[in-house]
C-alpha cells in the first residue's frame, strides 16, 4: 500500500496559524446561523459534502482553501476574502520595495548560510 507523509503543517500548524483557522471557522458558522441555513443547505449550495463544511467550521487546516473561499462566497463575504495579501497594503513589502527590492526573486549560486 502505498502511504504518503502527512505534512506537518495540516498536522501540526504554528500556533497563530492554528487560531487564525479556528477563528475563521467560528466566523464562517456565525455566518450561516446569521442566515438561518443548515451545513446540508450549504453545502448543497457550494457542491460539497457535509464533513468539508463542519471541518471548515472547525478551522480544520486540511480543509481545501477553495471550501473557504466558496462558503465565503455563499455568505457574500468574498470581497473580503479578494482582499488578504493585497500588495497595497503590505506595509513591510511596500517598504522594501522602497529600498530596491527586486520584483521577482531569483536563484542564488552559492548557499547562504544566513537564516
């Protein structure tokens, strides 16, 4: 039988990372109770099983990013969601960019031993 490795983030996230999840899963369950539908509505609305939306309520890390991003979506919250990383407001990028940073990274020839 052929296994393969379980990947440490879905296992085991860092901490913040596993309370972001968490939250956007009570969030997201907030927001069907608002609305008055039933995981079974939902997930008949966005074409998925029962299991992907209570794990995505649960802010299960194995959850495909795409349930999120169409349960946000069914909520009409996915301008919000169009919002996350926006090069606009990434303060720290902004300012390294400001500095001469380079537009795309590329492959260095010789290793770095600074982490």
């Amino acid at each position: 039988m052929y296994m393969t490795a379980r990947n440490p983030l879905t296992t085991a996230p860092p901490y913040p990372v596993e309370q972001a999840m968490k939250t956007l899963g009570a969030n997201l369950r907030t927001a069907r109770l608002r609305r008055n539908l039933t995981i079974q509505e939902v997930a008949g609305k966005i074409g998925t099983g029962l299991r992907a939306v209570a794990d995505a309520e649960k802010g299960k890390a194995t959850t495909g990013i795409a349930i999120y991003a169409a349960l946000l979506w069914v909520y009409g919250l996915l301008e919000d969601f169009t919002q996350l990383a926006d090069p606009a407001s990434d303060e720290a990028g902004l300012a390294l960019m400001h500095e001469g940073a380079r537009e795309r990274a590329h492959r260095k020839d010789e290793i770095d031993n600074e982490f």
